[in-house]
C-alpha cells in the first residue's frame, strides 16, 4: 500500500501547483504540478525556489 501523501505550503503560479510534503525517507521535498488538461507535467525538487522558478518558466505545449 502506497504512502499517503500530505501536502502543505500548497501555492499556485500560473497553472501550476507548488506543495511542500515528506517522501519516503522523511526527507522534504517540492512538488510542482501543472493542473492545465492534457499536460501531465510533474516535478520534484529539493528547494522550494527550483520549483517556483519552474513554475514561472513552464509552458504547455498542448492545444
């Protein structure tokens, strides 16, 4: 059974989504997530500054 994850620090830039959660060895880390349809774009960073700047500089590629 996977881990839930819970999200805090939760901001948005665009159609991006930026949260701040625990992966499995308890280190915490940056997701970043566009929430635009049909574009699937995800990362995770380390810092939160690398997935704002990230965010600011995503652009979908889909029409």
């Amino acid at each position: 059974m996977p881990a839930r994850e819970n999200f805090h620090s939760v901001m948005r830039i665009g159609p991006v989504q930026i949260g701040t959660h625990r992966d499995r060895q308890g280190w915490t880390t940056h997701a970043a997530v566009c929430t635009a349809d049909r574009c699937g774009w995800s990362a995770d960073y380390s810092s939160q500054t690398a997935a704002q700047l990230a965010a600011r500089t995503h652009r979908c590629h889909v029409r």
